[in-house]
C-alpha cells in the first residue's frame, strides 16, 4: 500500500504550535475560572452567614473582611520573597490552595467570632499571593501576554458569575442548605485547584526575587499634578468599596427584601456589567478622553449609592448593581490605563503596585473598619439602618467627583 506524501515540516510545525497554544490557552482560562470561583462562592454572601448565622456585629464582620486586605498588603513578600524563589509556581499554588481548601472546610463548622477571626486570617494570607501567581504564571508562558492575558484573566470574572448563580439556585432548590455551606462550597473547589495545578506548566522560581518594597520607587511620581490627584481620590474611593462588598449581602436580604438564595445571583449583575462595560472601556478612553471617562466612573459611585439609600422599588435597587461595571471600569481599570501611560519604563510596575496597595490595601482596610463601624452606629429597632448607611458613601464619593473634575487636568503629562 502507498504511503501518503508527508506534510511539509515546515506545516506540521506551525500546526503542532497552533494545537500547543490552544491546549495552553485552555488550561490557563480553566486555572483562573477555578481561581476566581473560590473568592466569588464566599465573598459576595459570607457577611449574610456572619450575621444572621454566627451573629456578629457590624465592626466584628468588618475585622474579618479586613483580612484580605491585610493580606493583600503583605503578598507582594510572600510571592515575591518565598514562593517566586523558593517553590516552583504550579507546586506552590497546589500547596497553598490544598491547605486553604482545608481551611475553608473548617470555616464552614466554626460557629464563634475569634476562632473564625483567626482562620480567615491564616487563609487570606495563603490566598491573596495566589492572584499575583496565576497572573505571573500565565505571563511567563504566553508568547504575547499584552494580546493573549485580558481573554485567559476574563475566565475568572465567569468563574466568579457561574458559582454564584449555581449556588444561589442550590440554595433556592434545596431548603436545608445553609449560605454558610458558601465556604464548603469555596474549599472543594480549593482543593479542586490545587490537584489541576499540578497539571499546570512548569514555571521554575526565579533567580532573582523582586524587591516587595519596589512600590515605594513610584513615590516621586505625587509631584505629577495628574497622578497625585488620581492617587488619592483612587484612596478614598476604595474605602467607600466596602459599603459594596461588606454591606450589600445584608442590605439585600434584609432592605430590599431579597430572599437568601437570589442574593448570590443579584450580586453577580455587577460582574456581568464589568465585563461589558470593559469591552467599551476603549472607545469611551478615545472617545471622551483620559478625564471624561474617569470623572464618568467616580459619578457612578453616589448613583449607585443614592439608589441603595432609598432601598426601593426593588427593581430599581437591583438594576444599580449593573453600575457597578461603570464604577469599575471607568474608573480603577481607567486609572490603571492612565497610571501605565505616564509613568515611566522603569518604574511602570512599582506605580502599579502603589495604587493597588493603596486601595486594595490600605483603602479596603480602612474603608472595612468603617462600614462596620455604620453598620452597628445606625440602627433602628435593632437592625442597621441602610438610608442612613448608604448616605456615607455618597457623600464621600461625591465630594471626590467633584475634587477629581477641578483638580485634574486632560493632558498628556510625563511623570519624569
């Protein structure tokens, strides 16, 4: 029998890359759809099992979400000083998530303030430098990371809908389901990860660790008129984002009158929004300008907000979620696109690194002790007082509209 005529080498080569990158490109977008899927089970819902399960007060849920910024804070040392130099990527993530799939597990059974306290604590700072590594990872084995990275890191934002609308319809299906089952739910998909990440390409410790002190290169950059004004409205906005995060949960089911079980799946609006409001991020940025869009962003805020302080008609309350895409996009992503344009080469990732501590970090921390700090201060007939709530945020997100429209100029600064 004739043998066929063999391909010519040079076809079965780009062949062979083509089916090579794609396999690559399904197992990093199926490594961040289960990265996210864990943070997206707990943290939308958890301060629902806080409160109406563990019984904690409004400054008690605040300690226990000022975990992850503290972790946060800390994660550049960790990734930067232990797992980047010590551990492979793929091995590290497997441990870590292991052991925090453990913890969530634990979580899941504590029923008091300190011990649940202290073991979020523990997993948070396993957790946080694994959103630094799956990105790095991804990074090191992409060949164009610019082009390929925003299509792999969107299967995180799925991962963060999908198990929220599956565990809402759980809860919804099955009546004996706690919402604190959240967490159990967090650590099968924890340990889920940590087993497929020993699949994952093998990207060895570097040679060199990064400096987690870096961030504090970019300090000069405050004397830039622009970049300074951005910096601290970004600070203060962030501190506002725990009223979202902390709060919502509660005021959801207990304001608006939203049963348990569609809680999950209403807070989801705001990632769906996010995606596609990034999608339209930039021809707003060509269209409208550096400032137009920004200024756009931080108006969304008191909207929002103003919204959540009436508390009704509840259409009108669940339909703000979906600002939560124009509050993120136009102004934290916005914010990053403007940060990378005028800082220089070679301390373009230490700017980076500023913002993010700033708000992520010290903002969330912050702004953490202080929703629930509101949370138990307003209250009437026992129970927080979300008109009253919901007015601090508004006030403070307006007066930092405000400030950015007068104090940054459109302009195509350098920050030399």
């Amino acid at each position: 029998m004739q043998d066929k005529e063999p391909k010519p080498a040079g076809a079965d080569a780009v062949a062979q890359r083509q089916e090579d990158g794609f396999k690559l490109h399904l197992k990093l977008s199926f490594m961040m759809f289960l990265q996210y899927a864990i943070w997206g089970a707990w943290a939308p819902i958890l301060a629902m099992h806080l409160n109406n399960n563990l019984k904690l007060t409004g400054l008690q849920i605040g300690y226990v979400f000022m975990t992850m910024p503290i972790a946060s804070i800390l994660s550049p040392f960790i990734a930067g000083q232990i797992a980047d130099r010590y551990f492979s990527t793929e091995r590290f993530l497997a441990l870590v998530h292991f052991i925090g799939g453990l913890l969530l597990f634990a979580m899941a059974r504590i029923n008091s303030y300190g011990p649940f306290l202290w073991v979020m604590a523990v997993y948070a700072l396993l957790y946080a430098p694994t959103v630094a590594l799956t990105n790095s990872l991804s990074f090191h084995h992409l060949k164009d990371p610019e082009r390929e990275f925003g299509g792999i890191r969107l299967w995180g934002t799925i991962g963060w809908i999908v198990i929220g609308w599956i565990f809402g319809l759980s809860l919804k299906l099955w009546s004996g389901l706690s919402v604190g089952e959240c967490l159990t739910v967090a650590g099968g998909i924890s340990i889920l990860l940590a087993l497929y990440s020993l699949t994952l390409p093998h990207t060895p410790p570097s040679k060199k660790a990064e400096n987690p002190l870096a961030f504090l290169e970019a300090l000069r950059m405050l004397r830039h008129r622009n970049f300074a004004v951005l910096f601290f409205i970004s600070f203060f906005v962030a501190t506002e984002l725990a009223f979202y995060y902390q709060l919502s949960a509660i005021f959801f089911q207990q304001s608006v009158g939203l049963a348990e079980s569609a809680v999950g799946p209403v807070m989801t609006i705001g990632q769906i929004a996010e995606v596609l409001v990034l999608a339209a991020l930039p021809f707003a940025l060509k269209n409208l300008g550096m400032r137009n869009t920004i200024a756009i962003g931080i108006a969304a805020w008191p909207i929002r907000y103003f919204i959540f302080s009436l508390g009704k008609p509840m259409w009108l309350v669940i339909a703000a979620q979906a600002l939560h895409g124009i509050c993120y996009a136009f102004f934290f992503v916005a914010g990053q696109v403007y940060t990378n344009s005028v800082a220089t080469d070679d301390i373009r990732a230490s700017a980076q690194s500023l913002i993010t501590i700033a708000t992520s970090g010290v903002g969330m921390l912050l702004g953490n002790i202080f929703a629930g700090w509101a949370m138990d201060f307003f209250r009437v007939g026992g129970q927080p007082d979300f008109h009253k709530i919901y007015l601090i945020p508004v006030a403070i997100t307006f007066a930092c509209a405000v400030a950015f429209i007068i104090g940054f100029k459109e302009e195509k600064a350098s920050a030399h």
